[in-house]
C-alpha cells in the first residue's frame, strides 16, 4: 500500500490521510458493484485507506459494497460509517450498529458518526457511542452535519468532548464554514471530514472545472481542475477530504491530489475567484 504524503491528526493521536473515500451513491445499482468495489480497493492500495460509509446511502447497499471491498484487507482501512438520527437513540443505537458492522462483514468500526442531528437528545446519543465504544464495537465517535453553535453545545454535555470530527459539506463553492466553524474546530483540535469535496455537480462543479484562474493553477501545478479543488480542501492540514470515485482515473487522481502543494500565490488567486466568506452562512447541507 502506498504511503500518502499529507496527514491529519485526531484528537487522540491518529494519524490519517489528508484524503479518502467517499461511498454517496454506492450500492445503488447491482450492475456497478464490482467496479465500485474495485475502486475502492484501488483507492485502498493508492493509501486512501479511510473509507467512509453510512446505513442511509443505498439503505445498507454502500456498506454491502464497503464489505465486499474489505474481504481480506480490514486491516489496512480505517472505517467510518454513519447511524441515522431515528436510530440514535439509546433504545436503537446498538442495533443500527450491528446492523451495519454485519453489512459490513467486520466487528467493529473505527469511527461512527452521527449522520446529522434529529429529535434524539444529543446527550442520549453520546450515551449511546460511549456505550459501543465501551463495548468495543467502535472504537471512537463524531458527527456529521454539525454547525458551530451544535458543536459548542455538544462541548457541554458530558462526554461531548470525546467527538473526533464533524464531517460538512466543504469545497471551493462552498465555504461558509471557513467563518467560524473551522477556526472554533481548529482551536479544539478537531478536523473537519469533508463531504462532496468536489461539489456534487450542476453549476457549480462545472466552474470548478471551467474557471479560468483554476485552469491556469492547474496547467502551472501539472495537474487537472478538480485535483486543484481538491488540493485547497486540504490545503491547511486541518481537514480529512472523502471525494467518491468509480472510474479507475478518478480514482488515481483523487490520490494524486494529496501531492500538488499550492503556493501562497495559488491560494491568493483562488480566494479571489470564489472569496472567504466576510459574516455568518447557514451550513451547507446536501
């Protein structure tokens, strides 16, 4: 397995590579799983080792696909998968959990986050990740789809500050979180798990592809459009980017992006053309 040249850092210590592999979309079509498990295991020898799932992308047929991409190689993937808000609770959260360690084909989950927040009390479902974890079914817990004032509430319930990420929507369109929620997770050490790194298509990703200030830093670094967008997610070592690929060159140049080192002169032109947000944005959630 080849080593990848930029890491982050957990709360407690582990090291992961600055980008993975994102499973949104996966599972969905009987037809595409061999060429998405072997994307993934491609990913997995190119040093994408961390993988993240949930039981809500194809209700469980991700994880299925996950599973199969992990016969005979768990050791070498950090796995994330995501429970629903509806099964966060204490009464379910066990279950949910099983289920997908099942699906899954494994016994315990590296990371297990909370999708997004819903109507269970967030101290029930922190209750219910340090009961896995105590119980060795996981063996750390974070969320997803968190803003800042969630995060400092979270801070405040007992065990809140356990969380080892929170994983947004982040990419060049789409900053809003550069205001206060990554200055507030820098300050507690925490990274950020990007989503949709790439945007999720439409308008958007097509400028990401079309613009010219991108072209030209991309054309200057040898490098394509999106490896450029993908490079300024991670660009600061505070952020964990998990982009989905199923075409062996996508993925290949997913993992080439961790490579290209912007300069202050790229960073400079890029800001420009798609600017630091100046006040508070509602979080981006797709």
């Amino acid at each position: 397995m080849i080593q990848m040249s930029r890491y982050i850092t957990l709360p407690d210590g582990t090291s992961l590579p600055s980008i993975g592999q994102g499973t949104w979309y996966m599972g969905e079509n009987s037809q595409m799983k061999s060429k998405e498990v072997k994307a993934l295991q491609l990913g997995i020898d190119l040093g994408m080792n961390v993988i993240d799932t949930a039981e809500m992308y194809a209700e469980g047929g991700a994880e299925l696909v996950v599973g199969e991409a992990l016969k005979g190689r768990r050791e070498d993937v950090f796995l994330v998968s995501k429970v629903y808000p509806h099964h966060a609770g204490l009464d379910s959260i066990e279950r949910a959990c099983e289920n997908s360690l099942k699906r899954l084909g494994t016994d315990h989950l590296d990371l297990y986050l909370l999708h997004w927040r819903g109507s269970v009390p967030l101290a029930e479902t922190i209750e219910g990740m340090e009961k896995l974890q105590k119980d060795g079914k996981i063996a750390r817990w974070g969320v997803s789809n968190f803003d800042t004032a969630d995060m400092k509430e979270l801070w405040r319930i007992e065990n809140g500050q356990n969380c080892m990420t929170n994983q947004v929507l982040y990419h060049l369109g789409s900053r809003g979180i550069d205001y206060d929620l990554v200055p507030w997770q820098e300050e507690h050490n925490m990274p950020i798990m990007a989503y949709s790194p790439l945007a999720q298509g439409g308008s958007l990703r097509k400028q990401l592809l079309t613009d010219p200030i991108i072209k030209e830093i991309a054309e200057k670094n040898n490098a394509e459009p999106l490896q450029i967008a993908l490079a300024w997610t991670i660009r600061a070592g505070n952020c964990l980017a998990i982009p989905k690929a199923v075409q062996e060159e996508h993925v290949r140049a997913n993992a080439e992006a961790a490579d290209i080192d912007l300069s202050d002169e790229d960073l400079h032109q890029l800001d420009e053309v798609f600017p630091r947000p100046t006040r508070k944005m509602p979080l981006d959630i797709i």
